[in-house]
C-alpha cells in the first residue's frame, strides 16, 4: 500500500529549546508513516537551509537562533505526479552568549503540537464520530488552543468535537497553540501541528 508522508517531526529538540554560543546542535527529521522514498527539506526563518533527513549545525553562534522546520514530501502514482507533503512543528532555538541569564526565567516557549489521535489511514465514514485533541510538548501556561480548517480558523481549545461527520468535514486540519513570554507577556510564540488530512466518505453505496 502506497502511504503519502503525514507527521514530520524533529528530534531532539534542545532543552527548552536554549543552547549557548559553541554548543553542538543536530537535529534530526522522521515521518511517522510515508512511503519511500521521502524527500527532507529543513527551512530557517521560512527559508530553505539544506536537505537531507539530518541538519548538522555544528557549534552554533547568534545567528543560528530563529525558527526550524523540515518538510517531507514523497511523490506518489504510477508517474509520479501526485506530490505530498508534510511539514513539522516549528522548533523555536535561542542561541544566547554563555552565562547570560534568560529575562523570562523557567518559562519556556511553545512547541511540538500534535494532534491525537488520527482517524486510520486518516479516511472515515459519514455519520462516524471524530474528536481530536491538540497538546503541546513543552510550554509554560496559560497555552491557547485555535484549530484550523483547510487553513481557516474553525474553533478554540484543546478538543476539536466534530461530532458524526458528513462530506464537508474533510480536509486538513491543524492545530496552532500560543503562549506569552515576558513580564508584560509582548513575546507571542506559537506551535503548529503537522496537518492532519481528514476523508470522510459515504458509507458504501447509500445516500446520506
């Protein structure tokens, strides 16, 4: 069976995503389900860095500090034509000068948000009942659930409830989880899910 690529994820993610000036860093990309071959891609910022499955930072410095993500994509059909991606949670690095004291103290950005569980193989049926839940790895609170459909903003929480589904519920569905750093919380950061690509189909030959 052919799998499109669904869950990237980055390992490991830093301590509270903090490292100093000269530490090493490697980051590593997997998918939880895709068919090979699967094509890594790791952005910076939004910008393309490198390819490949691992990103060897080597001793970083200041200016490695920003956001990381990977995306997978592998192609599928008999030509091939069919292209599917699946691009990480945002991994928030703060590179700071050895022996500087964080302003913020213990309280630590947003990051890795999933969302549980997926449908199998991601299809349903019309009329079956789907929730799905968001959370995040790590992250100090008060942490903001908003879900988004196809893009577009659907709801707020850690539950999404869809109840019995029809047609119109598919699409992809992420989830983006924020919090407020800071003493007068100014310092927004967020978490996006991978998307989850949600088919909801008749059941068998009958009319809904």
């Amino acid at each position: 069976m052919i799998l499109p690529v669904a869950n990237a994820t980055i390992t490991p993610g830093p301590p509270a995503h903090q490292v100093h000036v000269g530490d090493p860093v490697t980051l590593h990309c997997s998918v939880q389900v895709g068919s090979a071959p699967v094509t890594f891609t790791w952005l910076h910022n939004g910008q393309e860095l490198a390819r490949g499955p691992v990103l060897e930072l080597g001793d970083v410095d200041v200016g490695h500090s920003g956001t990381y993500q990977c995306m997978a994509t592998n192609q599928l059909g008999q030509d091939g034509h069919r292209v599917f991606r699946a691009l990480s949670p945002e991994l928030a690095l703060e590179v700071t000068p050895q022996g500087l004291e964080q302003s913020s103290g213990h309280r630590v950005p947003v990051a890795n948000a999933t969302i549980t569980p997926g449908p199998p193989a991601h299809q349903v049926h019309v009329g079956d009942p789907v929730t799905l839940h968001c959370s995040v790895q790590v992250g100090s609170a008060p942490v903001t659930f908003t879900w988004l459909h196809n893009g577009q903003e659907l709801a707020r929480g850690p539950v999404l409830e869809l109840g019995d589904v029809d047609v119109g519920h598919s699409g992809t569905y992420q989830c983006m989880a924020t919090n407020q750093l800071g003493q007068d919380g100014h310092r927004v950061f967020r978490a996006l899910s991978p998307e989850l690509a949600l088919e909801v189909t008749p059941q068998g030959l009958e009319q809904r």
